[in-house]
C-alpha cells in the first residue's frame, strides 16, 4: 500500500474546479500517461458511472483501468477506484472555498499485488514527484496559465 496526500488552491470557484475535474475527457491535458477515456456509463458523471482510463505503464506499455465513481456529491467531493492487473487505484477529492478560490484536498491510495508490492518500495517516490506535478498541471489547466 502506498498512499499519497496533498493540496492545491486553484484561483477559481469551486464550482469551476469541480466542473472541469468532472470531465474524465479533460484528464489528459493534465495527466500526461493517461492517453485514452472510455465512458461505459453515458451522460455527466454520477455515483456509480463507469469509465475506463488508458495509462502509459511504462517504455512501450498501456493498461486499460476500469473506473467507477464511489463518492459524488457536486462542487464538494469526488472519488474514484481504478483496479488494473496489478494494482488498485483510489482516488479522493474534497473541494472547499478559501481565501482566493478553491482548495482541492486530495487522498490517492495504491493497492499493489502480486510482484509489484516488490518494485512499489522503488516507485513509490517517483509516484509522488509525478502526483505533485500533475496537479500543478491541473491548477495550470483550470487557470488558463498551463505550458502548451
């Protein structure tokens, strides 16, 4: 198990923050080995929508992660699981109003199987250089200020 914790103030409504982080089409732009969204389940994401996320998993490889939506309660918090061959993916947001936009507090927890428990001890560090960053892309996307 491998869990990572963070924040950042995006200078935007929360209602803004939260819209665009509820398009799964818009994660690209932000998260750069996500390279392809399915929607299983059509129309906005709700409770129990389904997706499926297309992931660089390393030199020359892709994995497909089926998604679901575990919390949903709009403009305040969000949550997903994505459960790959070898790990288990879930992911927790809570959206709150500060002092020149909004906050976004966010929990994402590893569940690793099989062999790769062994190689999450040297990963692990690197997943969360690349977390940080992906959510300063994040912030960069819905502010308009994110390098082309």
């Amino acid at each position: 198990m491998a869990k990572y914790s963070g924040s950042i103030v995006v200078n935007k409504p929360v209602s803004e923050v939260f819209s665009y982080m509820a398009v799964p089409e818009n994660a690209p732009q932000w998260m750069p080995d996500v390279v392809g969204i399915k929607r299983v389940t059509p129309g906005p994401l709700a409770l129990g929508s389904k997706f499926e996320e297309t992931r660089k998993t390393g030199p020359g490889m892709k994995e497909t992660f089926p998604t679901e939506v575990t919390k949903w309660v709009t403009d305040r918090e969000m949550g997903f699981v994505a459960t790959g061959k070898t790990v288990t993916v879930t992911v927790h947001y809570n959206l709150s109003s500060t002092t020149g936009g909004a906050k976004a507090d966010y929990v994402i927890d590893f569940q690793w199987r099989g062999f790769a428990k062994c190689t999450a001890l040297f990963i692990g560090p690197m997943i969360g250089m690349s977390l940080k960053k992906n959510h300063q892309r994040l912030k960069g996307c819905i502010e308009g200020t994110a390098k082309k």
